[in-house]
C-alpha cells in the first residue's frame, strides 16, 4: 500500500530538516535531498514496525500548508 504524505524541509544551521506533519516523523540531511530521503527511510521503518493502533493515534488525514501575511513591527 502507498501513502501520499506532506513533506515540509526547512534550512537549519548548515544543513536542511525535514518533517512530516501527519504522524510528526522528521529527519535531516545535509541536502534537501538527502534531508527528503531520510525522512522518507524514517516513514518507512515508522509505518512498518509500529503498532496499528500507534500510526491510527498518530496519522493526522487533513494537514494543510499555506502562507499567511502578517503585520510586523
């Protein structure tokens, strides 16, 4: 079974992290692609070793991502 989930990578210190909002699972690389490869190595041995009831308490089904203009003093 395959899953499409939200992948948000972010520049940190020298290197990029990467989190996946729905289950919270993030990795880092020194690349954004490594960062993204990692994560998704990390989903992968997440979804396959924990428990059906941990991925049901942990899977958020609607996350949305989006910007927003604020005013800033």
């Amino acid at each position: 079974m395959k899953r499409t989930l939200t992948v948000i990578i972010e520049r940190e210190g020298d290197g990029y992290v990467a989190l996946c909002p729905e289950v919270d699972v993030a990795s880092q690389g020194e690349t954004v692609d490594e960062a993204r490869d990692n994560l998704k190595e990390a989903l992968e041995l997440f979804f396959e070793t924990a428990s059906a009831e941990e991925v049901q308490r942990r899977l958020h089904d609607e996350v949305y991502v989006t910007r927003l203009e604020v005013a800033v003093d």
